[in-house]
C-alpha cells in the first residue's frame, strides 16, 4: 500500500486526545526508570514490560508528512500492551536524511524527527531505549568514525581503531554530550530531563575482531559507561550487548557460545559487571547462530540461552537483565507460522517466569515492528501488528499478562493509600 486507508487514517486522528487504548497505562510514563537490585523501578513499584524495536522512527519522523507512521505504530503497540520502544540515536555521514552528516555536525531537520518521536512516545505513554552508535557500517556506524578521524589525518586502518583512538573516541564522546542535552523542540524539555527516555545504550552489538580477549572492548566500555553517567544522571545505562560469553565465564563460553562469537572480544559478565552499567542487555537469534541445526535443537538452546542469563544477571551481576532484540525469520528453510509462535511463546514464557518471582528478567523486546504500508523496510523479522496473526496475539496476551505484574503493584500500593486516609 502507498497511503493508508482512509479509515485507518481517521482512526488515528480520533485517537489523538485518547492515551489509553486498553494496552499499557499512558500514566505509567510520568517518571524516569530507575533500579533497585535485579528490578527496575516506576513510580516506586517494579516495572516489567515488554517492548518492541523500530529502528525507523527518526528516518520516517525526519518528514512531517510521514510523521502519521509513528503515530499509528505507537497506538497500536499501546493497544497491544507493548510499553517500551528502542531505536537508533545515530544515523552518521554524508547520507539521505542522516542525523550527524560531520563530527559535531547535526542535520536540524532529522534531530527535530527524532524530537517528534520522543515527544509521541511521551504523549502515547510509551518508554524509550535510544543507543548512540552502531557496531555496524550500517547508517555509519564505528566504520564513519573511523572515516572521520582518518580524513582528519589519523593513522587509523580498522573500524576496531573506534575503540582505542584518541579522536574517534572524543567525537563519540561529543555525540553523546549533544545528544543528551538536546532539547526538544516539541517538549521543550532536553534529553536528559526526560522521564519517557528510560535510558541509553552505548552501542548496539558491540563487537572487537582485533581483541578476541575481550581487553579492549572492556576498556572503551568502562571509560564511556561512566563518562555517559556524568553528563547524565537521570537515565539507566546498558552496553547493548548480544550476550556472548567471556573469559570470565568459561563454562558457559565453552557451552553456549556460538564458535563464531569467540573471536568478538566480548564478555556478558566483565562488560555489565560496572557500576555505571545499570542494566544487562542479550539478544536471541539462534536461527542466525546455528543455521544447521533442526528446529527442535535450536529451541532448546534459546531456554538455555535466556535461563543462563537471567541467572547470571541474577546471582552474580544483581542486575535486570532485558532481550533487547529477538525473532524468528520467515526466510529459516522450513518455516512456518507455528515456529515463530513457538519461538515468542517460549521467549515471553521464560521471561514472565522470572518476573512473577521479582526475578531479573524484565521483558523481551522483539525485532522488529513496522506499520501498514512500509514495504521498503519489511523483511523476514518484521512484524506488522495489524496483520492480527497468531504471532500478534501471543505478542498481545504476554505482554498485558507482564504489565499487569506492574499494574497489580500500582493498585496495591493506592489501596494501602485509601486504607489510611
């Protein structure tokens, strides 16, 4: 479809004035995120949700009269219970509608997007993860500051000279500062100050060929982790790690790891074992990892996947612990409906297991949700949730039964409030 329907069209302008469309409670946004051992806290009371990724959001919102997508693709996750929302803070280079087209050079027209996005988030109720920087030359990405400082003269030759150059490191550095005191042209209110962001991430997928010992990763994390805390208090911080196990964890190495990922330099427990880390971070894509294995193998190594971390963030970093990325693609050989139902199923399954014992597993963020008619960014882990499949009910019916944890500590807590007025 070029346009949405009419009716779709005047769905969303009726719904402009309404916050609350029987998923999540907009009034659940009106505080920043903060922790309290392996539980995030909202308004004084544990916070678990599910949420959902949606990289597009600044492109699409750069365009004002393309804005109506975010609006329609909020709405509908809020009417599915979905409560947070992750998407890149970053779109680097010379590119169409990029965001920091030079070092501390910004396009006014994408940040205004990206101000558009935050300010639908905070009028919907929604929550919001924003990561700085990509791993990949994706949208720029560690490969355009690489770029950047060896047209500036630096003797650099590989994107893993990201993480030890001097200059590459203060234009990330610079990015985050302008970034978090960004203030919203719509809110009026700057990045930092704002309850919707519930928090940063520092890199998505952070990977470092150059060190498989995992040292040099280590290092730029536990110098930018607390260099982002000093120029923002307010919000959480997490790596954006997918999960791979280090050195520190040889066990769990030997036995979860994918062989490829012991050349990536990273490490689940040393790299969110900081203070100024806040959160843990994995995702879950065992039909990327393990292309070879049958169905029934590759679900059984997400269990374990999700159970070993969620005890790891448990007992030894005492931290929440969110799958800041999962799914199932429709392109696996073989496919069908029922796996990637299987698969989210058994996702949230875990998940609520763990929440409904105060436990650190926070929710489940699946990649990636699209709204009606945006063909140019569907692939084989796009979810469109007016499609109304057997996949959007479960994404539905887990995640409401996750908010309500929240909800059921909310009108606790105003119970205890009237029993003593």
């Amino acid at each position: 479809m070029k346009y949405l329907s009419f009716v779709v069209f005047l769905a969303i302008v009726i719904a402009q004035n309404h916050t609350d469309l029987g998923g999540v409670e907009a009034a659940s946004s009106d505080g920043f995120v903060g922790r309290k051992g392996v539980q995030f806290i909202l308004n004084g009371k544990p916070f678990y949700a599910n949420g959902f990724n949606a990289y597009w959001l600044t492109y699409e919102a750069t365009d004002p009269t393309a804005r109506f997508k975010i609006t329609y693709a909020f709405q509908n996750a809020t009417s599915h219970g979905l409560a947070i929302a992750r998407t890149w803070g970053f779109r680097d280079g010379a590119i169409y509608r990029g965001l920091q087209t030079a070092p501390g050079t910004y396009d006014e027209k994408s940040f205004q997007g990206l101000d558009f996005v935050i300010a639908e988030a905070k009028r919907l109720g929604l929550k919001m993860i924003i990561t700085f920087v990509n791993n990949y030359s994706d949208f720029g990405g560690r490969k355009q500051y690489v770029d950047w400082a060896k047209t500036s003269g630096q003797n650099v030759s590989s994107d893993d000279d990201f993480y030890t150059n001097p200059l590459v490191k203060q234009y990330y550095k610079n990015h985050v500062m302008t970034m978090v005191n960004r203030l919203n042209t719509i809110t009026k209110v700057a990045y930092k100050d704002e309850p919707t962001i519930m928090g940063w991430e520092l890199i998505n997928e952070p990977q470092c060929r150059a060190d498989p010992s995992g040292k040099t990763l280590m290092a730029w994390i536990e110098e930018m982790a607390p260099y982002v805390k000093s120029v923002d208090s307010n919000h959480l911080l997490s790596t954006g790690l997918e999960g791979f196990y280090g050195d520190s964890s040889p066990q769990r190495k030997a036995t979860l790891n994918p062989d490829a990922a012991n050349v990536l330099g990273t490490d689940f427990i040393a790299n969110h074992n900081i203070d100024a880390i806040d959160f843990a971070s994995i995702h879950s894509y065992p039909d990327l990892w393990f292309p070879n294995l049958d169905e029934k193998s590759r679900l059984d190594f997400l269990r374990k996947w999700l159970e070993a971390h969620i005890e790891d963030a448990q007992n030894v970093l005492r931290k929440p612990l969110i799958i800041g990325e999962f799914g199932k693609p429709t392109n696996t050989p073989g496919y069908t409906q029922d796996q990637r139902d299987t698969v989210f199923k058994a996702t949230y399954d875990t998940v609520y297991e763990s929440a409904q014992k105060g436990g650190a597993a926070t929710g489940a963020w699946f990649w990636h949700l699209i709204s009606d008619g945006m063909d140019n960014f569907k692939d084989s882990l796009a979810i469109v949730l007016s499609d109304n499949s057997s996949t959007v009910n479960i994404i539905s019916e887990d995640s409401r039964k996750l908010s309500l944890l929240f909800r059921k500590e909310r009108l606790k807590s105003r119970n205890q409030k009237l029993k003593f007025k």
